[in-house]
C-alpha cells in the first residue's frame, strides 16, 4: 500500500457517532485528514460531531447508514482511499434475539463495507475488531502471554449466552476470509477495555465497566478481560495502522496486560471516595501479566498514555455527564 497526500485524501469512518468512532473522526482531523466521511446509524444522534474540531464543521460529511442496507454503505464509502469500520452493535442490556440484534449486524455488515471498499478500489480497510475476537478463550496455555494468535472459544460463549464476543469473533473471521478470496487489504485492531472522556451524549459500555467498578459492582470480569487503553490511544493507533504500509493482520491495542483486581486497587488509591470492591486473590486464573502486550503496536511507534490517566479523565467525563449520579445509563 502506497501513501497518499492526506489533502486529497477522503476517509470513511463507519460507527463515527459511538465512543471510539467519535475520537478517531476528531484525530484524523488532528492529523491532517481534509475530508472525513462519517457514516452512522439512520436516527441516531450525531451532532456532537460537529463540533469535535473547527475542521470538523466544515469537512466532515455525515452519511445515515446502517451497514446491512449496502446500497447506502456504499454512498458513504465512495470517493475514499481508506475505511475505518468501528461500527458494531454492543448494548449494555443482554439481547432479547442476539441474531438479528448482534450476529447479522456484526457479520453481514462488515461483509457489506467490505464489498463496497473493494468495488470502489479502497486502499485499505481497518477493521475495529476487539479482545472479544481474542477472549474468552480458556483453553489458552497457562504459561502463555495472551496475544495475536488467541482467537475466542465460541462454544464456550455460546454455552454461557455471551453473544458479544460471538459477533466480533465471526464478524473478523468473515471479513480475514473475504480479504483473502478478493484482495482486499484489512488489518485489524483488538482494543482492550477503553476508557477515556465521552465525547458522544450517551454512556457506552466499556465506560460502563468503570462506571459499575466505581458503584461498588462485584463482577470480576473473569475471561473478558486484559487490561485498559485510552480511546485516544485506540485512535491514534487506527490511523497508524492505515498510514504504515508494512502492517498486516491482527494488532492488539491494550496498555499491558493484569488482573482486574489490579486494575480495581489503582482505581481505589486515585478516587478512594468511591466503594470500590476490593478483590482476594485472581479475577482472572492464571492470567499472565505482561507490559508490553501490545508489541507489535509498539514496534510501529505508539506510544500508550498512563492507565492512570485514562481513568482519571473517564471519571471527570462520568460526573460531568451525571452518569455518576442517579442517572441510568443508556445502551
């Protein structure tokens, strides 16, 4: 893949009104991008993007598109040289059909984007996959650090009715088998849990997770978790991972991998006002703790912001949006 002068160069950005989508749309704005095609659900609320960057008011093309209707991925695919797709249905409530509300959206509609980027000769499609695409998966050598090659146990999730991991996982396994059969260039991106500020009016659900923590929530998490990244990291590196010609495959996006009791006993010592659970022993058996998980990320030149910080910033954003209050949060 051969780079192109970002002036000339129009982007399409799938998912661009959700929590990553909305950060990647104003950080390739900050990077030089002229022209950003936001495609996002028919309905949906959308004008925050408006005002995410000066840029942004004037340069971005906002496009209703639900990605099963092709004809309409299409338009908002047209004229550009590279894809971000990040849309993907992830609701905080458990679905009442997971195939028509996860499975076909996730699967089909990537399938949709990808038809459309290699009938308009897209350079490159990146594809906002998730460590759900990677765990659970319990089968994983105990001895091991979780990376690249782990793919998630489906009958495992299947038998538990955990239907995320299930759509995310099918949905990537479609689109590496459609790239292959049709020569379409995708690298995908398996972000961890991400946190940061809201830059969309609702609460989305890995924000949720914090969120919960900070209630006085028990859950461990157990197999769907690695570690935390902030989505101004997840951003940075989509639009590395489009700018660097030698990227290829699957690239985990995570600022180490730990326990969520780790995770839970920084998050007590920086806001020790809130219940925080405290938990005994591993959330997560036999999970190898490493720093450096996300290497070949690394090795490309990202550079990943303080956990800290990420939650530091999630928090202020939670109170401020009075999702820390006696608000409900919304799917």
């Amino acid at each position: 893949m051969t780079a192109e002068p970002k002036q000339n160069a129009a982007v399409c950005v799938t998912g661009a009104n959700g929590f990553i989508g909305s950060w990647l749309v104003r950080t390739l704005f900050d990077n030089g991008y002229t022209t950003v095609n936001a495609a996002v659900y028919p309905g949906s609320d959308s004008t925050h993007l408006l005002t995410l960057t000066k840029e942004a008011n004037t340069n971005l093309r906002i496009f209703e598109a639900d990605v099963l209707d092709y004809e309409a991925v299409e338009k908002a695919v047209e004229g550009c040289v590279g894809v971000f797709h990040v849309a993907s249905p992830c609701s905080l409530d458990d679905p009442k059909d997971p195939e028509k509300e996860l499975l076909l959206p996730a699967v089909q509609g990537t399938i949709n984007v990808l038809e459309a980027a290699k009938k308009l000769k897209v350079r490159r499609v990146v594809l906002t996959s998730s460590i759900s695409a990677m765990v659970p998966n319990p089968g994983w050598s105990k001895d091991k650090v979780f990376d690249e090659t782990s793919w998630t146990d489906l009958d495992y999730c299947k038998s538990r009715k955990k239907w995320y991991p299930v759509s995310k996982t099918l949905a990537e396994k479609a689109a590496m088998e459609f790239a292959e059969k049709n020569g379409v260039d995708v690298v995908a991106i398996h972000p961890s849990t991400c946190l940061g500020s809201l830059q969309q009016p609702y609460l989305n659900a890995s924000c949720a997770v914090l969120q919960q923590l900070l209630q006085g929530s028990k859950e461990t998490q157990e197999y769907h978790w690695l570690g935390a990244v902030h989505v101004k990291d997840v951003a940075k590196a989509q639009v590395l991972l489009f700018e660097s010609p030698e990227a290829s495959g699957r690239y985990l996006c995570t600022n180490g991998i730990y326990q969520f009791g780790d995770f839970a006993e920084r998050v007590s010592k920086l806001f020790p006002e809130f219940p925080i659970h405290r938990f005994n022993g591993e959330t997560q058996p036999g999970l190898m703790v490493c720093e450096d998980a996300a290497k070949r990320l690394i090795d490309l030149g990202l550079v990943f912001t303080p956990v800290e910080d990420a939650v530091r910033e999630t928090v202020e954003s939670l109170k401020a949006r009075g999702f820390l209050g006696h608000q409900m949060s919304q799917s």
